[in-house]
C-alpha cells in the first residue's frame, strides 16, 4: 500500500473540465454613450489633446453629432486665450454672436484677453461687457484674467498736444481713508471708456477675474494698486525684476478710480505729462 492509500493520488483520473467556449462577443455598432461620463471625457480628450492630432481632425469629430460636439468642445475650448492687441478697436469675433448651442465661447472655462486700453477698453462697456456675462450666466465660464499690453497713456505715441491722455491732477477716493484725495493720472480715467470698465468689474457675475498690466513698462498710476517691490524702491513704471505682468488689486482700484474727476472739472488748464 502506498503512503497515501491503495492508489496514488498521482495515478488518479482528472476531474472532467469542459471545453473552453470564448464568450459571445457583441458584433453591433459601438455606442459611445452607452459609456459612463467618466470614459467618455477620458477618451475624448485623448483625441483631442494628442499631440498628433490636426485641426481637421477635430473638425471631424466636432461634426459628428450635437451631444459629441458638446462634450468635445467643453475640453478643446476649456481654455482660450484671445490676444486683440492688433485689432484696432474691433471686437474679437470669438465674443461677437449670439451664445446658442454650437458658439464656441458657450464652452469656455477660463478666458485670457490682452488688449490695448486705447482701443478697445471702451468695449467691456458695450458688446465684451454683455458677451462675457452671457458667458457665465448661461455658458461656463468660471476665470477672466485681463491683460493690459501696452503702456497707457504713451505719449511717444500719442504725442504730447493730446490732454486727453495727458497726465493732470485728479480726485479719487482713499479707499483707506473714507475721503477724496488728490493723485496725478490720466484724465482717460475719467471718462466713460475707462469708468464703465470699472462697473464691468464692479458688477460682473462672473467667479473669478483677474487684471494684470505689463511690469516693465507701465502707466505710474497703476504703481497704486500692484505689489511693492521686494527691494522697497519705487516702480514709476518700470518693475524692476524678472515677472512679466504685474496683478492689480481690482477692489482696490475701483474703490479709488470709481467717479474720479479732474481738479480744474475738466476745463482744460494746466497738466503734467508722465
């Protein structure tokens, strides 16, 4: 007799095992909404932020359907950069049009726009002013940062028999303090252009917005409402260091610039160019 009993367990019959059937595969279409959210947004934005990928490509999948265009667009659109410096006080075509289903800006999340305060700060009051609501009311924008991207005023541009741009003595109000007071800036400042810019960040609905100007070369009235810097030394418009943009504290400068008005009422008479 063996260790394990009369028979070894070697010499044992196997068990019977049925033969492997592969599983029935389903042989339909593929349906990508039978997917979960999750997997669609991973997929799709494989596709669309392959570095492979071209411009027709997203065309393609954008004209697939409605409810493939919205999800797609909701990632190639998440954030939009939109640089108007050169537009000559046009409106970017990106913020014109009405905010239906297929308008690209319904989708966006975070929106940069650099621009020129000469030519199209007025906008913000007009058609950017109503787009960018629109924008966060009924599309998802969440993040507006505004650039400022050139020296205001400049009057190597402008010239110096332009007042309107000039440097003068205005009242604002020390927000600190409760009281007007007197600082030197633009009389622009005081026009509708640059206050109805104000209310827009005032009164906008929008989450987050966010204001930078270019740091080394500036207007010395933006030095009032940007970080000291480091060293202690006065800006005067030219930061000295290596940031880019400097960020306005937006509060702050609407709390001051709001209503602000020139000394002599606007009459003209004597000012100082920067």
């Amino acid at each position: 007799m063996g260790k394990f009993g009369s028979r070894s367990i070697a010499n044992r019959p196997k068990p019977f095992q049925k033969p492997y059937t592969p599983p029935k595969c389903w042989k339909g279409p593929f349906r990508l909404f039978d997917l979960p959210p999750e997997l669609r947004d991973h997929i799709l934005r494989i596709l669309i932020l392959d570095e492979d990928v071209t411009h027709k490509d997203i065309v393609h999948l954008f004209l697939t359907c409605q409810s493939v265009y919205a999800e797609a667009a909701s990632i190639f659109y998440q954030e939009v950069y939109l640089d108007n410096m050169q537009l000559r006080g046009m409106a970017d075509p990106f913020l014109t049009g009405a905010l239906t289903r297929v308008a690209p800006r319904q989708y966006v999340r975070t929106l940069t726009i650099k621009f020129s305060m000469k030519d199209q700060i007025y906008l913000f009051g007009e058609s950017y002013g109503t787009a960018l609501q629109e924008m966060a009311d009924e599309g998802k924008l969440q993040h507006l940062q505004l650039e400022i991207g050139n020296r205001f005023p400049s009057y190597e541009f402008w010239g110096w028999e332009e007042e309107f741009f000039a440097y003068d003595d205005i009242r604002v109000s020390d927000f600190s303090k409760g009281i007007k007071t007197v600082i030197k800036a633009p009389r622009f400042i005081t026009r509708p252009p640059f206050q109805n810019f104000l209310k827009f960040l005032e009164e906008s609905r929008i989450p987050k917005i966010v204001l930078y100007i270019e740091a080394n070369d500036h207007s010395k009235f933006w030095c009032l409402f940007h970080r000291a810097h480091p060293s202690g030394k006065e800006c005067e418009g030219d930061w000295k260091g290596t940031a880019r943009v400097l960020k306005i504290q937006c509060s702050s400068l609407v709390k001051a610039l709001k209503g602000a008005e020139p000394v002599d009422g606007g009459k003209g008479g004597m000012f100082t160019t920067y």
